[in-house]
C-alpha cells in the first residue's frame, strides 16, 4: 500500500515538475496557472513522498489542483498547446491523487486526531 501512494506521489512530483517547466517553455512566466499549480502540485507530492501518513489529505488538495488544471482553460484564455498541457496533466494529477489516496495506510481511520 505504502509502495503505491510513493508511486503516485512520484508521478504527482514530475507532473508539478513538467507543470513548472513548461511554463517558461511556452514563455508564460512566474505569473502563470502552469507555473503556480505546478509548484503547488510538487510541494504536495513531495510530502506525500517524504510522510505516506499525510496521504489522505494530500491527495484532497492534490485532486484539487487536478481538477482545477483540468478545468481552468474554461477559465483562463490559453493557446492551443497549454490548453493539452492543462488538460492532460489534469487528468494525471487528479488521477494519481485518487490512486494515491485509495492505496493511504490511514484509510478508514477518520480524523488523525481520533486514531
């Protein structure tokens, strides 16, 4: 189970990682949706990395960046190819959040604080 959420953590890290490239590679900048979701998906893979524990609501937060990268050309005027970058990091992010979370040792204990 521990193995599984690593895996998807890993995945979620290079994602956020190819979210942060990505945004200079299509010369969007410090200021972008790709640079800003992508960091924030890297920090949060990184914990899932570093504590399987934290897993649960990682994968919370994780999924709603997901989410939120795959709705947000609806949101925000993107060229053609951020629009499929968006979109199918998306679905990977989001993807991996829920496998991640599905395979979380805490599953099923409730509230950390009531275990």
């Amino acid at each position: 189970m521990r193995e599984n959420v690593k895996i998807a953590g890993g995945i979620n890290l290079v994602a956020g990682l190819w979210l942060i490239a990505s945004a200079f590679v299509m010369a969007a900048g410090f200021y972008s949706n790709p640079f800003i979701v992508g960091t924030l998906v890297a920090v949060f893979a990184l914990i899932e990395l570093v504590d399987t524990e934290s897993s649960m609501w990682v994968g919370w937060v994780s999924g709603l960046l997901g989410f939120w990268l795959l709705i947000s050309p609806l949101a925000i005027t993107m060229a053609t190819g951020a629009v499929w970058n968006s979109v199918i990091l998306g679905l990977i992010v989001l993807g991996f959040s829920l496998w991640g979370m599905m395979s979380s040792p805490s599953i099923g204990r409730g509230h950390p604080s009531m275990s």
